[in-house]
C-alpha cells in the first residue's frame, strides 16, 4: 500500500530476536506517521513527560495539529510542548529559534515580522529522546533532548560567524492557541524567566518557563513581552540552554530544572532519555520479521508519548479549578479517552501497572475538581471534545481488574470502588451534554438536541453505563445494576430491523429520512467521524443482544460480511477522520477499531483473522504516511501492538481479550511482579493466518478470548497457526 523507505534505522531482515541490554530505540523510527493524517509529534521527549521538545512549522491546516507534518520544509521555533495524533492543534509554548542576523534598531514593534527559517528533511536526525537539524541560514547544528519537565538544547555555531541571535517567542501557538497574557524577564546574564497564559483547546492555558543559559545572552524585547531577541556574542563552543516548565509558577519550574538537570552534560541527558525509552520499550520482547519490529516499536513509543506528567516535582499541579493542588501521586494530562478507552488503556493495564494508581487517582482528583471525570483534559482544562463518558470504561476496567481494590487496600485513601463508584454514577446522571434527553426519553432525539451527533452520543453513553452496571453488580446495588443495564440498550432502540441500521430518532419516534447509510456529514448528523454502516456495530459491550436484534446469526453474519465489500459515497462533507477503509469498515477512525474481533463472538474467528491480517499489512508502514488515520494519543499504536500479539479487549472493561491472528512470532509480556506472559505463534507466516489450536500453558485451550487474569499470572498461550480455517473458537462455549 505505502512504499517502504530507509532512515538512520536500518531495515531489518531475517528474525528479530532480543538478548539481554538490547537497544530497543533502534527499532524506533519516529518519522513515521509524520506525513499522511497521522498527526504525531516528532522531537526529543521521555516516556510520558510533560516535554514534548520539537520543530514547529507555520500552521497550513488540519495536517499540522502536532506543529509538524513531512510535507513542510519552513521552521517558526522549537517549542517545549506538542500534541501527538489529536484531530486539533494546541500548544507548541516557548519556543527558541536561531534567526540570521537582524539590526534590532530596525525592528519595528508593532510590524514585526517572525522570521521563519528554512529546513531539509535530509538534514534531520531522530531518535527516542533526541532530535537534531542541521539548519543552513543561519548557519547551526540544532540538538535537542529532554527530561520529564525539562528541555535541553545545544547549539553549535558554524565558524563564518563571530556573533549569534536567537529569538524567544511567547506568541507563536499551534492550530487554536492564541496568546492572552504573557512575561519574559531578564533575571541575569544567563536566566531568563517569565509566563505565557494562552487560550485555545485548553480554555485557560499557564506555563511558567525558567531558561537556563551556558554563557551571557542579551535580551532585546521586541513586540512587547511576546517576542525577545537573544544576543550571544561567544559562540566559539557551543551553547547550552535548559528549559524548565511548570503549570504552578516560575518557582516550581526552578525546582522542576535543579532537580531534574541540575548539571550542563548533553550526551548524558540523551543517554538518560534513550535508557527510559529502552526500559518501557523492553516491556514487551518480540520475535518478528523484516518491518514488523520497527511498526511494532514504533507504535509502542507512540503509545507513550501521553498521557503526559502534569505535576512539578514538589507534588503540585494546577487542577481542573483553575487552583494549585498538592498530591502524593503522578498527576497526568492529555486524556483522549473517547480515542484511548478502546486499546491504549487496556494495553497500559497489561505492561504499565505501575501507572494504574496513578492514573485512577487523576480522574478522582478531576471529578472532586470539575464535578465530573475526565471527557478530554488538556493542560487541566476540560475540553468537552468528542461524545460520551469515556472516562467511565477505564475506570470500571481498573475496578473489574482489581486495581483499585488492591490499591485502596495499600492505604491510598483517595482510591476505593465505592469513590470510583461515586465518580462514575454522578458522571453519568448529570444534565449535560444530550444526558438530560437520555433519561427522559431513553435515547437522544435529534430534534431536540442541536448539537448533532446523537446517535453516536447515545451509543457512547450506552457502553459506559453497561459499565456503571458492572461495578454496581460487584458492589451488590441491585437497583443501580437494573437501571444502568436498561439504558445500556439504547442501540436496541435506534436499530430499524426494515433494513438492520441503526439511525436517529425524533421525539416522537419517528426514524430519520431521508436516510443514506453511506452519508456522512461532519458535526451535522447523527453520527461522530463516521456513518450508519460503521456505527451500527458500535455496541462492544453486548456483541449478542446486537446479534438477537438481526433476528438470527445468519443474519448477523450476512450483513457483518458486506461491510468489508459494500463502497458508496460519503459525500463532500465528509470527515476526513474516516480513513483506512476496508469497504465501509473505517480503521481510520476509532469507533471501528473492535470490529473485526466481533467475529469470534459469533464463531467465525476466522474472517476476523483475514482482515486482521490486511488491516495491519495495509493500513501500518514503516513509511512517513505509515497510519491510516490520526495516532490519537496512542489508540492507533495501541490496536495495533495489542493485534500484532493477537490480543484485543473488546468489551469496554473487565478484561476479555480476544484472540485474533498475531503477526509476530513471539511476543514475551513483562506483566508485572517478576511475571512474563507470552505468546507463540508457531508455524507463523503470511499464509499460515488461522489458528488452528491452542494450548495454554502446555493444556489445551479451546476459548477464542482469554481473561485478564490469566495474563496477568503469566504464563504462555500457544496458538499453532495453519493455512486454512479450522474450528478452533466456533462452539458456543469456546465464543466470548
């Protein structure tokens, strides 16, 4: 599908295979998904850390919602922070540039222009934890790495200049962020600190910034405090800049930079990057051939790019009140949960289980904070973004695990099933966002709610009050459990089984017509990023009431089947968030991404295992447009990490991963508490795609899923593949 092209990372032939103190980072090409709709962050950063130091282009359109996309060649800054895969740009704060020389008296304050500085691709090195850009005008090697709160870079001045500027600029942003406020101050010859306030996705937006020097700068202020021009008269060695954030204040970002980079030792700060890259990497230790380990690494480190650490190291973050909080845990942000409850938290509950507590603690946190969990937080801002209660499946899914439990057990007084409870139930009976129109009516009319999208809403809100119904059965609420089940069957009344689609409805009942179900118009229709063929499967959390509602498995599996055949026109108004298309199924998009695993529920794993193997064949490359659709935050990695291994949770939480068609070899999973679960796939090959039999820890296993729990005691699951369907998960009692 994508032609195949070389980096600094060598194409692997052969087996890859893993001994001890392997460097994982060279199997990471970061370029991928740079070009294309994938939206990713290219840079210098560490496993979710707040610093996301990279390049940042003019803003052309929707492609440069990270700050970069391989089709651009012009440089504005390289800012501190960047969102990686999102279908919305922000960000891109305090950002450093060297610029040619200019005569500062010139300068006028209120016409100044922002230089902009050409680039070659060419000329770019990137790796986990580092980035570098040999820039022509001016003449300078640009390098840059990073901690978890700090940005250092290093500057080296080519010899046919005597003197150097750079420019520090507080005003640039990316896609929606517009500067409301903003400081810098010159402290001393070498510090400069200051503030920048902005608005855009995140509302009401605060970094505060410390810039730590290796020689004396002069600073000029241009354009008020939103633009400086540095001076640096001794460049004969290179220069040296540290860049602390904080959220708090200028103090805490001191704090943040003596703590983290108390001392000026560049390749030891990038050794220290590439060796947190390496130990999450070698979480998971495969055995695969030609490009499959650099895809299967790749998406690994995209997968933890975010959520991203959103305290300073004294324990203090700016909460969703817009007050400064203290907390014994690691607070986090960029929570595109509508994207990443499917597969990045599921994924994160199996090689992260560390992160867990931490992770239920910041949506506790958010709900005392805003009066509701987390939609889509940024910066500790709630954005609204996208539909549903998101949050609600991965907290159930910490529940229904155990890790709340446990960890409410280890004396973290914040975390309880009954506080998770309380968090989820309130979220879901709040009169906002349609959820009044739900309960009054049992489903969203679209007559009455004016922003659209109910169908999807409604859908969404329905997997996560199945949810809320798990926890209230685990915790013996009979009613809530009877309440919460009954509204998780909204879709029943949306299906129209004149022609088995699910559609709007009006107040009074009536379905929508006209109706097209290949029509799609962004924003203004029932549905989110998607059409009636590709939301009419989106009830992952009951795969057999939807079944029951065709009348019959036949008739299920008739119309499941044309999905993947059936093309027709999605109209010009269409969201490009629709992508990757395998007849209608969109792999592009997010709300496709259980499908093809709806296959073993009826017994016919193996035509998910055919199109599991085309999605990852087609829609992943080792190729800058090597995604088919947006990273978001994760979730396109997370498919397919989890598929590559054979493994995805379906249902919204508890835990159930199907088995699909594993491209690798072997993949060894380090779950935890000294235990390694792994998966073999022998006889694995291109034509070998269907599992034939299965053993789990050398017993026959006959179940086309397997549970959390028995990966998380470690072990190992054998599938024995072959070059024809077998009936391996066809009977009734081996189907989810």
């Amino acid at each position: 599908m994508k032609k195949l092209f070389l980096t600094t990372i060598a194409l692997l032939t052969g087996i890859a295979t893993f001994a001890q103190g392997e460097d994982f980072t060279k199997f990471v090409n970061p370029r991928i998904g740079t070009g294309g709709h994938g939206h990713v962050f290219l840079g210098a950063n560490v496993p979710f850390g707040y610093i996301q130091l990279g390049p940042t282009q003019p803003t052309r359109g929707w492609d440069w919602c990270s700050g970069y996309h391989h089709s651009d060649s012009v440089l504005i800054g390289f800012g501190h922070q960047h969102l990686s895969g999102t279908g919305i740009g922000d960000l891109g704060d305090i950002a450093l540039l060297p610029i040619p020389k200019m005569c500062l008296k010139n300068c006028c304050q209120k016409q100044f222009q922002r230089p902009q500085v050409p680039f070659n691709h060419a000329s770019e090195t990137v790796s986990p934890g580092y980035y570098a850009v040999k820039l022509g005008n001016p003449n300078v090697l640009v390098e840059l790495t990073a901690t978890k709160r700090v940005g250092m870079h290093r500057y080296t001045f080519g010899a046919d200049q005597s003197e150097a500027q750079m420019m520090l600029d507080l005003r640039q942003g990316i896609g929606w962020d517009n500067v409301r406020n903003c400081q810098m101050t010159q402290e001393s010859p070498t510090v400069v600190s200051g503030y920048r306030f902005s608005r855009g996705w995140a509302r009401d937006q605060k970094n505060f910034f410390v810039a730590e020097f290796s020689r004396p700068v002069e600073l000029t202020k241009v354009d008020g405090d939103t633009t400086g021009i540095l001076t640096i008269k001794d460049i004969a060695e290179p220069l040296l800049v540290k860049v602390a954030l904080s959220a708090v204040s200028v103090e805490n970002a001191k704090k943040n930079l003596q703590a983290e980079l108390p001392d000026w030792n560049f390749p030891k700060t990038v050794a220290a990057a590439r060796k947190a890259w390496n130990d999450e990497l070698s979480k998971i230790k495969i055995k695969a051939s030609s490009d499959i380990p650099t895809i299967f690494y790749t998406a690994l480190y995209h997968s933890m790019i975010a959520p991203s650490v959103f305290n300073d190291v004294n324990g203090e973050y700016r909460g969703a009140d817009g007050k400064v909080h203290k907390g014994n845990f690691t607070n986090y942000t960029t929570l595109s949960l509508w994207d990443t409850y499917r597969a990045a938290h599921p994924l994160q509950t199996l090689i992260h289980p560390e992160k867990q507590t931490d992770i239920a603690q910041t949506f506790l946190h958010i709900f005392q904070e805003q009066g509701k969990l987390p939609v889509w937080h940024l910066m500790g801002n709630e954005t609204d973004c996208m539909v549903g209660n998101p949050a609600i499946p991965v907290l159930a899914d910490l529940v229904l695990k155990g890790y709340i439990q446990e960890l409410g057990s280890k004396g973290v007084k914040e975390l309880s099933i009954e506080k998770a409870y309380e968090a989820m139930k309130t979220s879901a009976m709040l009169d906002e966002r349609g959820m009044d129109l739900l309960k009054k009516y049992g489903y969203l009319p679209f007559d009455l709610d004016k922003t659209h999208e109910t169908v999807a809403k409604g859908l969404e809100y329905a997997l996560a009050d199945w949810c809320v119904a798990q926890v209230a059965k685990k915790l013996g609420k009979k009613a809530d459990y009877q309440y919460f089940m009954n509204r998780s069957k909204l879709y029943q009344k949306h299906f129209d089984p004149a022609d088995r689609f699910i559609k709007g409805l009006s107040s009074t009942g009536e379905r929508r017509k006209p109706f097209n179900p290949f029509s799609s118009t962004h924003r203004e229709d029932d549905f989110t990023e998607g059409n009636s063929w590709q939301y009419t499967w989106l009830v992952p959390h009951d795969v057999h009431g939807l079944v029951k509602m065709f009348g019959n498995e036949q008739k299920f599996v008739e119309k499941f089947d044309s999905l993947f055949i059936v093309e027709g026109d999605l109209g010009e108004n269409a969201s490009p968030d629709i992508s990757g298309l395998i007849g209608q199924y969109a792999h592009g998009n997010e709300p496709s991404h259980h499908i093809l695993y709806m296959y073993n529920y009826v017994g016919q794993p193996w035509k998910g295992a055919k199109l599991l193997r085309q999605t990852m064949r087609e829609m992943y490359a080792n190729d800058f447009d090597g995604l088919s659709g947006n990273e978001d935050v994760g979730q396109m990695s997370a498919w397919y990490i989890l598929s590559a291994m054979g493994l995805y949770q379906v249902e919204p939480a508890g835990g159930k991963y199907c088995i699909g068609s594993p491209v690798i070899d072997e993949a060894a999973i380090n779950v935890g508490n000294g235990k390694t679960f792994t998966v073999k796939a022998t006889n694995n090959s291109a034509e070998n795609i269907y599992v034939q039999r299965a053993l789990l820890n050398g017993k026959p296993y006959t179940k086309s899923y397997i549970f959390f729990d028995d990966i998380r005691r470690g072990g190992t699951l054998e599938l024995v593949m072959g070059p024809q369907p077998s009936d391996f998960g066809t009977k009734k009692k081996d189907r989810p």
